[in-house]
C-alpha cells in the first residue's frame, strides 16, 4: 500500500450491508437480506420512519417477502440488524478495500463511479459493489485480470476499518494469520503470495 494510496484513504463507503445478503446459503434469504438491506440504507440516510416513502418501501419489501414465504427471514435480519458483525463478514469488507490498493483499475473505477456526489448511476453501483457476494467477486476478479491483495493488505485495511477489533487480528500473531488466510480462501477469494499466514521452513540437518 503505497503512501500516496495512504494518504487518499478508501475511495467508497464499504460498509452498510447485512451477512445474508452475502453469505446466505439460499437465494432467498440473500433476496430477504437485500430486501431488509433497502429498508436500513433508507434510515441510515435519515428518511423519517413515518414518512409516505419509508412506509410506501417497508410495504413492499414486506409484500415481496411475504408471497415468496420469506416474511420470517426478513424480520430475523431486521432484528439483527444492530448486532456486530461476525469476523468473517469484517474480512470480507477488509478484503474488498484492500482490492481497490492492490489493483489500481479497481481503484479507480470505484473513485470515478462511486464517489459522490451521487446520482441513479453511482448508486445502482455502490448497491451492487455492497452486494458482490464473495464468488462473484471471485469470477469478476479473475474475468478482469485483477490482482488480488496480499493477506498483509487485507489485514492492514481490517485494523484501518475496525480499529476496534485490533485484538482480532494482531501483528505478528502466526496463528491469527493462518486461521485469517483460511476464512478468505474458504470464501473462494485469492490472494497474492507473501510471507504471511505461511509456516515457516525448519531446517534439518543431514
């Protein structure tokens, strides 16, 4: 991560999206978790509760859940809402930060077509950007060429996102590293060859 890279920080608000939007096992409930996603943006924007466009949205969310019986789905993600995210779902939010440093054609189209001000074309983007599950992260990577971060990028964007959760992850920790390294590759996303996360070579004597 270059200094100049430092100095402009993250080029999009990354955050703001539930885990079963990304990691539901079934289509429908990722569908739910979107659906309640729409419905947690708009209060996040500060859109009053009790007006006609809030409770015009709430009604369709809930319809479309409802006629496809995943009513209980949606209210368990909307109950959940509040509660923290789970490790997983930081690193994958610290791996797509470190995508846009490692590889500057991500960088910049997040720059040009994310940042504000916003308009109907940089929001359809940052909503998929915030919904790109990790497989079709993984395939869109590899269509494009991109290069992917190393597990020392991803876990210098983690501590810059969640300072708080430094203790999740701290430098040095070999263990941490490798258990880190395994969640990301479960998930089907590269990474690019460095030093940690890998056991380290014993020498023998002959």
């Amino acid at each position: 991560m270059s200094k100049e890279q430092e100095r402009k920080g993250f080029p999009i608000p990354i955050l703001g999206v539930s885990e079963a939007t990304l990691f539901g096992k079934r289509q429908g409930i990722r569908a739910a978790g979107m659906a309640g996603d729409y419905i947690k943006m708009a209060e996040a924007q500060g859109e009053p509760t009790s007006s006609a466009r809030f409770t015009s949205l709430r009604a369709v969310v809930y319809d479309a859940c409802a006629r496809h019986g995943e009513l209980p789905a949606l209210q368990k993600i909307l109950d959940e809402a509040a509660l923290p995210w789970s490790t997983r779902m930081k690193l994958y939010m610290a791996y797509k930060a470190a995508l846009a440093y490692s590889d500057a054609n991500v960088y910049t189209f997040l720059d040009i077509y994310i940042s504000p001000p916003y308009n109907k074309r940089t929001r359809a983007v940052l909503a998929y950007w915030r919904q790109l599950r990790p497989a079709l992260l993984a395939v869109w990577m590899k269509d494009k060429g991109f290069i992917p971060p190393t597990l020392a990028d991803v876990r210098r964007c983690f501590i810059k996102l969640f300072p708080e959760c430094r203790g999740i992850w701290p430098k040095g920790d070999v263990t941490r590293d490798k258990v880190h390294r395994t969640t990301i590759v479960r998930m089907g996303l590269p990474l690019a060859k460095d030093k940690i996360g890998r056991p380290s070579k014993v020498k023998t004597s002959r």
